[in-house]
C-alpha cells in the first residue's frame, strides 16, 4: 500500500478515477461552448449596439474559459495518479492470489504422490491381495521417492521445459538420440546425486 493512503480510500480509487472521466468530458463540453460564445461575441463587434457592453462580456468570457482550463490541466493530473493506485492495488491483489497458488502447488505436489501410491495398494486385484501381508514400510519406501520426484518435476518444469525447447530448435541436429541421452543425464544427475543412473549408462552402450 501506497504511504499515507486509507484502505477506504484505495476502496474507491475506481469510483473516484470513473467520477474524474466524467468532470473531464464535463470540462471539455463547458470549455468548447465557452469558445463558441467567444466566437459570436467576436463576431458582433461591428455592431454599434452592443459595443459598450463587448467589452466586459469578452473579459467574463475569457475569465471562464481561463478558469476551465485550470480546472482541466488539474484533473487531468490527477487522473493518473489514480490510475497507479489502482495498479499497485491489482498488483498486490496478484501477488497475493500467486502465494495462494504456490501453497496450493506445494501441498498438492506432497500429497497427491502419497494418495496416489494408497490407491494403488488399495486396487482390487489378485496381484496386490494374494493373501500376503505386506509390512507398512514398503508404503513408505515407495511413496516417498515417489513424492520426491514429483517435487522435483514441480520445481524444475520451466527448466525441463526450456532443455526440451532448445532440442526441438538445435540447429543442425544430426544426433537427436545423443542429445536426449545428455538431458536424461542431466536430470539423473539432478535427482541421484552423483554419477550417472544405470538406465542412461545402458543408453551410452546402445548407441556406441
């Protein structure tokens, strides 16, 4: 929040941005029929009749007219400060709105691993329910991997993106297998720590 604003006051920064638009269109009829007037009492000053009055009527006139146009340079000053206020308000509405997204994200990324790996041990099939008790750790020791991956893939997806973007758009790329084989490196690196998975190491092999 701007320094020195009310929260009532930011509360109808929109309303009072939509009453300075108006007073502006107001401003500008007002000051396009005072120059209309000015026009005609010009035009009369060959009259005879109504020369002793021209005189005080043009200085009215001119009078007017300066003060309209005060009034239309201070208004149209004040119309994008209220604007800002507005953005700053949208800004922070935004922000505010993309912490609740990444919390979300972040609970969803931990939880739904966890609910995804129960429901595969809770599937009905004879492979899973043979009759074989299965100790509470093997939960464990595939949810959290499981878990971890996923968070991995969440944090690192514009990463991933951006490696699978600049395959598609290499230039001159007469190895696309070897290039593949490097990000599939790369990201075993990323989620094993060091040295190379077995799985990329068979892909080295193959391709030798």
């Amino acid at each position: 929040m701007l320094p020195g604003l009310k929260p009532q006051y930011l509360a109808t920064t929109e309303v009072r941005l939509l009453e300075k638009e108006s007073f502006e269109e107001y401003l500008k009829q007002t000051w396009s029929m005072l120059n209309m007037n000015l026009r005609v009492i010009n035009s009369l000053e060959t009259y005879s009749w109504f020369a002793d009055n021209r005189s005080q009527i043009l200085k009215d006139y001119q009078f007017l007219e300066n003060k309209v146009m005060i009034q239309m340079k201070q208004n149209s000053a004040s119309i994008p400060l209220l604007t800002a206020m507005i953005a700053v308000e949208e800004s922070r509405k935004a922000i505010q709105q993309a912490n609740d997204v990444k919390a979300l994200t972040v609970l969803a990324t931990v939880y739904i691993p966890l609910s995804f790996v129960a429901g595969v041990f809770g599937m009905n099939v004879s492979e899973l329910n043979s009759g074989i008790d299965v100790d509470i750790w093997l939960y464990f020791a595939i949810s959290i991997p499981v878990t971890v991956a996923s968070m991995v893939l969440v944090w690192k997806w514009e990463w991933l993106t951006r490696k699978v973007q600049n395959f598609r758009i290499r230039p001159n790329n007469s190895s696309p297998r070897k290039t593949v084989s490097e990000a599939l490196f790369s990201v075993g690196k990323m989620t094993a720590g060091i040295g190379k998975p077995r799985d990329v190491q068979i892909g080295h092999d193959l391709e030798k």
